[in-house]
C-alpha cells in the first residue's frame, strides 16, 4: 500500500452505494486505512423501493430522508455533491459536472475530478420508455423523491379542482392511467385507491369514488408482475380487481397524450394523470465511459468478483450492473434492492481484502423471495432458500412484516440497531398526530 491512504470513490449513494460508503467509512474511512469519498448528483438520501408511497402521500420524505453531509460526518466518510459524466481509466479520474442546485437554479460548484484507487459506480437505473411518443411531455415518472412528490400534487389538485367544480366531470378527470404492471405499477395502484378513498373522507365529499375515481394499470405483457411467479400475478390480480382497479393486459401503449393514453388495439383510455413505470435501463452516460463494456441497457458487465470486465479497479453493483447470478447459468441477477444491499455487503468486505493484498471472492446472489405490498390492503409473496428451507407462499400481516423488514435492514445498515429502533418508535408516535395520507 502506498503512503497516501488508498481512494475508494463510490459514484451513487443509494440502496446499495450509500450502504457501502457507511460501512466502508466505519470500517476502514474512521481509522485512516482507506480514504472513501462518496459522489451523489442529490443532497439527501431516500431509499426508492417507497417512492410510490411518496407519490400516493402515505409515506413523508422528510422524516424518511437521509442528509448525506450528516451520514458522511458521523460515519468517516466524504460526501461530494455532483454528476458524474465521464471517466479517465488511465488516470484513474472521474469527471463530475458542475453542481446547480435544481430549486434555485444557482450553480453552486465547478466541474470536478476525483481521483481513485478503486472505484465503484452504483448509479442505479431509469424506466425505460422505448420512445414512446408524449411519454417525456405527458407522463410522470417515479425515479425521485421530486417526480414523486410532484405526482402526489397533482393528485391532491385533482380531487380539490373536481370537488369545487359546478360542472360535471369530464371523462378523463380523476381517471389514473399506470402504465406498466411490475411491482411499481401494481403497489402504486393499491396504494392510490386507498389514499383517493382516505382524501376524500377528509372532506372532498362532492366525489363518489366508486363512481368518479378510476385507477387503470395497463401492462403490454399477457400477465401483470411477469417477474415473479405466477401465483402472485394471479392473487395480485385478483385483489387489484377486488378494489375496482381497471387491470389490462395485453395492452401495448403506442402514445400518451394529454387527455390519456392511446394503445395498439386503436383503442383510447382517458386520464388526468398517466404514470410511466415500465421497463428498466442503467442510465446512458455508462455506454460512453472510457469503452468500460455495457449491455443492450447501458449495465456495466461485471463478473462474479463485481469487477467490470474490461478494467478490475473499477466495480459496479445494483440496478447500474450486470452481474452474473452464480448457480443459474445464463442468469443475471434482477435490478432489486435486496440485490443492492447484499452486494454492498460483500464489497464491503473484498475491499478490505483487496487493501491487505487477498485475492476477491465471487459474489454469489441469495434470493429470498419477492413481496408485493398492495397498500393497507394485504402484502403478498414467496419467500424462499436457506431463510425458511424452501418455497414458502405467504399473504397477509406476516407477509406485510416481512416486506417491512428490507427497509429496516437498510435503516440498520445506515445507522445501527439502536438508532433505526429510535427512529422506528419516533415515527410510530408521530403518525398518530398527523393525517394518514398527505393532504397538500
Ligand atoms: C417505486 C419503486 C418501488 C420498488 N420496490 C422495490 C421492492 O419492493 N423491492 C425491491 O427489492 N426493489 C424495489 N425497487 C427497486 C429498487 O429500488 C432498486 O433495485 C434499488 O434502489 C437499486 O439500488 P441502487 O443502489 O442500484 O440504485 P438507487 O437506489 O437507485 O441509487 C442510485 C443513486 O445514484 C445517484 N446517481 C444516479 N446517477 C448519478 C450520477 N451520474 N452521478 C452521481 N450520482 C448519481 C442517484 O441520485 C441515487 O441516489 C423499487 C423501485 C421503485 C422505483
């Protein structure tokens, strides 16, 4: 090792890259041995898996966001604010734009540049439109904590202006179209019929939601959550369809426009709000970084150890990386967030290796299962391998625990057990003096 402490740059603090960088910086940051810089485009943290609470106003931002100069002070690592844009292999530099500040538009830093010895890139992934025409102008999306809120705005606007208004409605008004029928759009559809029944129970009692409100989750595929397996497709199904939500499959969108959604068949479904949550891609600077090899959706190609194939000090892990699922050939691991945390788990422990000269050992995915939250409603899913010994169906409160628990291994993961236990009980008290859904 050399007299400088060895730079470990983690570019993306999300699931799995600010869980890294805190464990990183506790570990190897606070006693000198390694010098972890953390580069975010955001200033404060929120764990993606709830922003479709966000946007149905069930769950605040602000007592679930983490600061990222805060974390970075109390667990030794740096925290730098930026994009990054582009990479010098050779240099072992990587290029970080100009910070502005999206409110106030003020450009707050110039370019940068941050050197490393080891680098790892866990920027996470975007839907994917596959250029589907009005989707940038007409659809909101839900990859930040601002398109969600924003989404959860409107919503609340549209039940206020319907409620005001003398004139009758007209057919579009108050209908929601999601697009896309993975877990995002099935939970987002859960969660909206209980936060449009709970908003108008505060008082907006001139809309009839079983006559006026209408939720459409429309998916192009022949079976909603096609990723996960059948019987919880079949029972997601079947209680979407118990609370009144539209479910269409086989329904390919080829247009969204501004009073709805046009699908192949020629056939038109109106809506005020239309959500785009299908299909996942790596953002596309990936593609262009110093010929780092990417897949057909800008992944990073990683191998087993997580090392990107073309260049073994640069690392990727979560949604950003194409790793290969060891034991199923063939296989690469799903963009999720319990792959996220698992992988910067184990990267937490080859970069101490990799410091003290050991070789790496391969990463090998553990699957737990899958859950689905439909809202208040129910929680529904599988859990599987060595955690039950098996293949376990489980529905209901259980399974509604189990759901709950990923995040609490996150909140673990960023602040300890005594900490997540105080911030758990502080919310707990607080949700009993604030109404159930956001109203503004
Ligand atoms: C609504 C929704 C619900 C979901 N539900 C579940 C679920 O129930 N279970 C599950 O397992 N998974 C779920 N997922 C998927 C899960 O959120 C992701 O798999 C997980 O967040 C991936 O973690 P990550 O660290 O790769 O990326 P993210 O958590 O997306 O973090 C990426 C970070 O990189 C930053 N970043 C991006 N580009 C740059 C750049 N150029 N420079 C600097 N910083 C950058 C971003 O600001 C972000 O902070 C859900 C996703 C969504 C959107």
């Amino acid at each position: 090792m050399s007299a400088s402490p060895h730079r470990v740059v983690i570019v993306g603090g999300g699931a799995g890259g600010l869980e890294l960088a805190t464990r990183l910086g506790d570990t190897l940051g606070k006693r000198g041995l390694a010098q972890v810089t953390l580069v975010e485009k955001a200033r404060t943290h929120f764990w993606k898996p709830h922003l479709h609470e966000i946007a149905a106003g069930t769950v605040d931002l602000h007592t679930h966001a983490v600061d990222y100069l805060a974390q970075s002070h109390w667990h030794g690592f740096r925290y730098r604010v930026g994009e990054m844009t582009g990479l010098d292999r050779t240099r072992r530099e990587v290029q970080v734009a100009p910070y502005v500040d999206p409110e106030e538009g003020e450009q707050v830093t110039g370019a940068r540049i941050f050197g490393y010895d080891t680098l790892v890139i866990a920027v996470g992934s975007l839907n994917n439109d596959f250029g589907t025409p009005g989707v940038q102008e007409h659809a909101m999306l839900l990859e930040t904590p601002a398109q969600a809120e924003r989404f959860h705005r409107r919503l609340v606007n549209a039940c206020v202006r319907a409620h005001a208004q003398s004139a009758p409605l007209r057919p579009e008004q108050l209908q929601v179209a999601i697009i896309g029928a993975g877990a995002t759009g099935v939970e987002l559809a859960a969660e909206l019929h209980h936060t449009t029944r709970t908003l108008v129970s505060y008082g907006l009692d001139r809309i009839d939601p079983e006559r006026d409100i209408r939720i459409n989750v429309i998916e192009a595929g022949p079976h909603i959550l096609a990723a996960l397996p059948q019987r919880m497709s079949m029972s997601a199904q079947h209680q979407l369809e118990k609370l009144h939500v539209r479910v269409r499959t086989n329904a390919r969108v080829t247009e969204v426009t501004d009073s709805g959604v046009k699908l192949a068949s020629g056939e038109t479904i109106p809506a005020e709000l239309v959500v785009w949550a299908a299909g996942v891609k790596a953002p596309e600077f990936l593609s262009k970084l110093d010929t780092l090899e990417t897949n057909r959706i800008h992944q990073l190609v990683v191998s087993s150890t997580l090392q990107t194939t073309r260049d073994e000090n640069v690392f990727a892990i979560g949604d950003c990386a194409a790793a290969p699922w060891l034991g199923r050939e063939g296989t690469l691991v799903p963009p999720r967030a319990q792959a996220a945390h698992q992988q910067a788990s184990h990267l937490a422990r080859q970069i101490a290796r990799r410091l003290r000269g050991q070789p790496l050992q391969p990463w090998r995915y553990r699957d737990f299962g899958s859950l689905v939250s439909l809202g208040t409603y129910t929680t529904v899913g599988n859990l599987m391998g060595q955690l039950v010994g098996g293949n376990f169906w489980i529905e209901g409160l259980f399974a509604r625990w189990m759901y709950q628990s990923l995040y609490k291994m996150h909140e673990v993961a960023l602040h300890g057990y005594w900490k997540t236990a105080l911030g758990s009980a502080s919310r707990f008290i607080a949700r009993r003096t604030v109404p159930r859904v956001k109203l503004h």
